[in-house]
C-alpha cells in the first residue's frame, strides 16, 4: 500500500464527529444489508473514539441529471473501444 491509505490507522480521530447514513436520503438499501452496515460502523465508531451525530442526510434523487453526467465517461470510454466505421459496416446499418 502506498499514498494516503497506507497512513489509514495513524490518524487520531478521537471526538471527531460522525454520521451514518445507509441510504443517503434516497437509496434503495435491503434491511439485511442496512442492518449489517449501521453494525459495522458502529464498530468502527467506537473503535475510532468517535461520537455519533444523528443528522438527516437527503441528497436529491438524480435520475436523469445522474445519467447525463455519466454519459461523458461513457462517450470517452466507447471513442477508445469501438473500432471506426467502415464502408461495408454502414451500408449494412443503413439497409437494416
């Protein structure tokens, strides 16, 4: 491990604030996995000395704003692994 995570357990967290928010507002979570994860960061809060804060998180549900945004990655994604045109694959696709 280099960078930042390889200093993951020297920092001293103690009485630094924390919230858990599974669903951030607007998530769909199964209760089995809510469960496990409020168990886990509980553990991790205690572990860490940090005080839990209850506070509402609501983030905006993102539909199309989300999937818009996410078309950028795409579009330079799909430049880099779809090979270009040719004369023979056009003329299919506009016979199609």
């Amino acid at each position: 491990m280099s960078g930042w995570e390889a200093n993951l357990d020297s920092f001293d967290l103690a009485g630094k604030r924390a919230v858990i928010s599974i669903d951030l507002g607007s998530a769909v979570v199964e209760p089995v996995q809510s469960a496990l994860l409020i168990e886990l960061a509980e553990f991790l809060i205690t572990k860490a000395q940090l005080i839990r804060v209850d506070l509402a998180i609501h983030l905006p549900n993102g539909g199309l704003e989300w999937s818009l945004s996410n078309l950028i990655g795409l579009a330079g994604l799909w430049a880099t692994s779809i090979p270009p045109a040719t004369t023979s694959s056009r003329r299919r696709f506009r016979s199609a």
